[in-house]
C-alpha cells in the first residue's frame, strides 16, 4: 500500500548520533549509533517504499532540531514548506515549564491545493492539550484528517490510535 500523507515523530534524541557517524563503519559499531542508524534508514526506507509519488510529509520536531531536520529532509529529496506550532508542557518531574513542537510540512512530487482554514492554521499554534508525553494533539489530526478526507495516512513513530491511521513502529517498544 502506498501512502498520500506521513507523520513522522523522529526520534531526535539519536540524530545528533546518526549526524556525527562515521562514513566508513567498521565491524564494531557502538550500540548508540547502531541504533541511531536503524532509527533513521527506517525513517527513509519507509518514506521511500511506502508513499506514492506525490505526497505530503509532517514532521514533529523540537524547538532546537528544526534546522537539522529541514537539512535532513531535503537531503532526502522533500521540499519544506512550512510549520505549525504547538505549545505544550514539559514532561520532567517537577517541570511546569512549556516547550515549543512544530508540524513541519513538507512534499514530494505534485502538492494537492490547500484550504484557506488550513493555510490559516499555519500561521496559528494547536491549542490542543495531551494526557501524556507520547501523544500529539487532537486537533493537528482533525486538521489533516479534514484536510485530506480521502487520503491514506500513515504515522511513524506514533503512538496514537485513531481511525483512518496506519502506525509504524521499527518495534513494538517504546525508542529508547
């Protein structure tokens, strides 16, 4: 099956790792770039084989990766169009500060027109609140699943379950 629309929650945690390997690995790979390397070639296989041509790639990533992840996506042939921001809480013990999360919007091949009410939102944040720090915002899905009613939509990474959305996992348990 081919997918119209991703959303990918990388785990960036590891990229600076993936960043940093080297060109020539050896036969002892440490475990943390191993496991960096996995984490991002599924990120890219799965972008390559399991999308149509022309599709549509939403990206969560955190304030301080933005820039790394827009280099790593037009390495991998996507043209970055824009962002949607979502303010949300912290999840340290004892933290009530709030961190910023952007929907970065990217797309290969032909990009389908766009609402005024989805253009409108990308110059606005998602109010959305979460339960728990694996969740994303209900109303980033309640846009896109608007957006693109007939769409098939696929999640990586993702741990939120709702109709109408394929999740991938590289495994069942949770990236460490």
């Amino acid at each position: 099956m081919k997918f119209d629309m991703v959303m990918v929650c990388p785990p960036w945690k590891r990229f600076g790792v993936y960043r940093r390997r080297p060109i020539i690995l050896g036969d002892e790979i440490p475990p943390k770039t191993q496991r960096a390397l996995e984490a991002f070639e599924f990120i890219e296989h799965t972008l390559r084989d399991f999308t149509s041509s022309d599709h549509m790639v939403y990206l969560w990533v955190n304030q301080k990766n933005v820039i790394d992840c827009r280099a790593y996506m037009s390495r991998l042939g996507y043209e970055m169009r824009g962002s949607i921001m979502w303010v949300r809480p912290k999840w340290k013990p004892g933290s009530y500060e709030k961190t910023v999360e952007f929907l970065l919007v990217g797309s290969k091949g032909k990009i389908p027109a766009f609402s005024n009410e989805y253009m409108n939102m990308i110059e606005s944040a998602f109010t959305g609140m979460v339960t728990n720090r694996l969740a994303k915002p209900k109303d980033a899905y309640e846009l896109l699943e608007m957006e693109f009613p007939g769409s098939r939509r696929l999640q990586l990474y993702g741990w939120t379950r709702r109709p109408g959305w394929t999740v991938f996992h590289r495994n069942d348990q949770k990236i460490k």
